[in-house]
C-alpha cells in the first residue's frame, strides 16, 4: 500500500471512529434525556462559589442510583455536553480508587441545546427520534430478506414523539418566516382563508399557524391515532379556528365527518412538510390534494433538502437523513405497499410528481439547501 492509500485509510478509519462515537454519545444522552437528568442538572447553578451539583445530589433529587448517574456524569462530560470541576482534593472510595470529589453544571449553551425543547437548538428530539427507531432495526434487517416494511404505527411512540420535539424549533421559531417570505399567502391567510394541513404529526404546525392567522380556518389531518391524539390534547381551548381529523390524505373526500370536508375544491391553500415521500402512493396524494383546492388555490410543499444522488448527500445533514430513510421513510411507505421513494427525493423528482399529478405550476420558492434545511415548492392546481 502506498503512503497515500495508507493515510486515507488512517483517514477513514478515524472518521468511522467519529461516527462510532456518535453513536454511543446518542444512546447515553438519549437516557439522560428520558430520565430527566439533562432537565434537573440545568436547575443547578452554573456560575459563582456553589456552582453545580455532586452526582450524589442528583441522583437523590431524581431517586436514581448514584454509581449509574455519576457514570452518566462523566460519559457526558467527556462527551462535552456538560461541564464539571473538582471540588475537593482527592477522596478515598475505597478498594484503591482514588477519585476526586467533582461538582457537574451545564453552560447557557449547553442547556440551549441538551435542556429546553422550546429552544431554537433544542437537539433532545433527535436523539428520541433516533434511538426509538433503532429498535425496529431486527424488523427492517428482515425486510431486507423479506420484502415490506414497518409501518409509522408499529415504530412506537417515540418516533412521533421523537418527530414531533425535532420539529418544535422549525414550526415555532422558523415557520413564520416561511409564511412572511411567501407575501401572498401571508396576505391571504391574515384576511382569512380555509386552510388543510396534511400529515400534521401531534399537530404543532397547525396550532402554530392558527395562532398566527386567526381569521383562517384550519383543519389539520394525519392517520395516526397516537398523534391526532397529542394534536388534540396540545391545541389550546381558546383557538377556536382549528380542528383536527384521522384520516390519510387519500381518505379526507370520502371520510364520514363531513365538517372537514365541503366537497372538491374545499381550501384556498394547504401546507405539506416532510409527508409526500413517507406515502404508499405520493402521486395519488398529491391528486387529491390538487382536487381539494379552490381553482385558485396553492400548495406550499416542502421537503427535506438533498438529492437522489448520493454523492451529493455527504454533508453531515443529508447523511443522516440518506441512513434514516431505510428505518423511517422508505420502511413506512413500503410497509404499505408503496414505492418507498425514501427521504431524499430531490428537486428533479418532486417536479415530476407534481406533474403527474396535474398540477399546473411548480416552483421552487425557498431553497435553503444551502444550510441543508428544506426545500419549499408552491404548485397551483
Ligand atoms: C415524518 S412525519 C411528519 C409530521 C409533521 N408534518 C412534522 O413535520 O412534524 C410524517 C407524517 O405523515 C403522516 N402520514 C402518513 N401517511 C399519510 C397519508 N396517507 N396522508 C396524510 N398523512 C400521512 C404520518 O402519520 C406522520 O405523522
């Protein structure tokens, strides 16, 4: 081997490292995450004389045991998520041990990220998302010999709930810029409009947007018993302008309560975000999405950023959604009997779809592929 084969194999073994690394820190954080400890440790203070807390004020606080905690403690400051200084000169623990006395505490940025969902940076969703969809790992591993899929509803809960917490900084803190940047729909949803929200998950795009439209009506649907649930329970009394129905896409023109639905041509607008390419069939969705607007209604359409190549899919984002697509987006679509696009569809493919569909126009109105984020497309019937 040459010294330069040689070094991009020192090169990939290193980044395979990284990768293996990654791993491991998801599942400890993931634990954490779901134990409560990211939360309580953020309570501590984090500056000053009494900073940070002692792996045995932790666990006490938490009714944990204290060796797996004080475990948990060091995995995550090595990991750098957490921070941690010696308090004390070293103590005996016993059986030869020698260990210092140390106190852990979180920074600001820290707790943006590892301790409050409702942070722009919040990460915790993705680590639910992706540990709870490692656990259908035997089930796709026998797809692969089988054909089929998993479908959504047999991923367990922490993958919609996993979805739902990564969504929180998109709809809350960035969705309304989609809709500023997007001036006449904004205008049209400020005088007020009907307004069909497609595969709304627990519901937070359409609460979000009816708090920010009150005029417009907003039905928001998805097939999920699990999620319409949380929609239900999540979207605040007072916003009298939603509703939210089970019922796929496909199904809404024939489901039996028909205050969602006034017959074709129904809404003046609807909004689609990381749906499409999980669907047993998108072009027939679409279709019907096309037949339930008003002749001059719009879609907003948008999915993940990244292409069908994968040489182009290697940046750190697009890498992670090209992996997830074989135990998340192409397993639910092919569970169902669908094609199973997978995550990334492209720009090129997604026109193709909206023509089959008969939609008129496709245009790509906000490409923020550039940060790896999601393509927005606005088709008119
Ligand atoms: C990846 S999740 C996205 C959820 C939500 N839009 C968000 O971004 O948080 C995809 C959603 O599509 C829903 N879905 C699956 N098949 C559907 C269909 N035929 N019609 C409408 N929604 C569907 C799933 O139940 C799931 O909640």
């Amino acid at each position: 081997m040459s010294g330069a084969e040689m070094s991009d194999v020192k090169d990939l073994a290193v980044k395979a490292g990284r990768d293996i690394s990654g791993a491991w820190v998801s599942a400890i954080a993931y634990m954490g995450d779901q134990l409560g400890l990211f939360r309580k440790l953020a309570e501590a203070p984090n500056n000053g004389e009494g900073r940070g807390v002692t792996s045995a004020e932790l666990s006490k606080s938490l009714q944990l045991n204290e060796r797996y905690v004080r475990e948990w403690l060091h995995a995550m400051v090595a990991a750098e998520y957490i921070e941690c200084e010696l308090v004390d000169s070293y103590v005996d623990r016993g059986e030869g041990t020698q260990e210092g006395k140390r106190k852990f505490f979180m920074t600001g940025a820290q707790r943006a990220v590892f301790a409050a969902d409702e942070s722009p940076f919040a990460m915790n969703g993705y680590f639910e998302f992706t540990l709870g969809s490692f656990r259908s790992i035997p089930e796709v591993m026998r797809c692969f010999r089988d054909g089929g899929g998993v479908p959504f509803s047999a991923l367990g809960p922490d993958v919609s709930h996993g979805i739902h917490r990564m969504h929180v900084p998109l709809f809350v803190h960035q969705m309304p810029s989609w809709f500023a940047n997007h001036p006449s729909l904004h205008d049209k949803m400020t005088r007020g409009i009907r307004f069909l929200d497609i595969g709304v998950g627990s519901g937070l795009s359409t609460i979000e947007l009816a708090r920010r439209y009150p005029r417009t009506t907003f039905v928001g649907l998805d097939p999920d018993a699990v999620s319409i649930e949380r929609a239900r329970k999540a979207a605040p009394p007072h916003l009298t302008n939603l509703d939210f129905v089970q019922s796929t896409i496909e199904g809404l023109p024939s489901h039996p309560q028909q205050v969602f639905f006034h017959g074709r041509h129904s809404f003046d607008a609807a909004f689609c975000f990381d749906v499409v390419h999980d669907l047993k069939d998108p072009v027939a969705a679409l279709s019907t999405i096309r037949s339930l607007l008003k002749p001059d209604g719009e879609l907003l359409w948008s999915e993940p950023a990244g292409s069908v190549d994968p040489v182009e899919n290697r940046s750190t984002k697009r890498r992670t959604r090209q992996a997830l697509s074989i135990l998340h987006c192409m397993t639910v679509s092919m569970a169902e009997g669908g094609e199973g696009l997978g995550t990334l569809i492209g720009k090129e493919r997604a026109e193709r779809l909206a023509r089959e569909a008969s939609f008129s126009t496709f245009q790509l109105v906000h490409d923020i592929s550039s940060e790896d984020g999601q393509y927005f497309y606005r088709l008119l019937p």
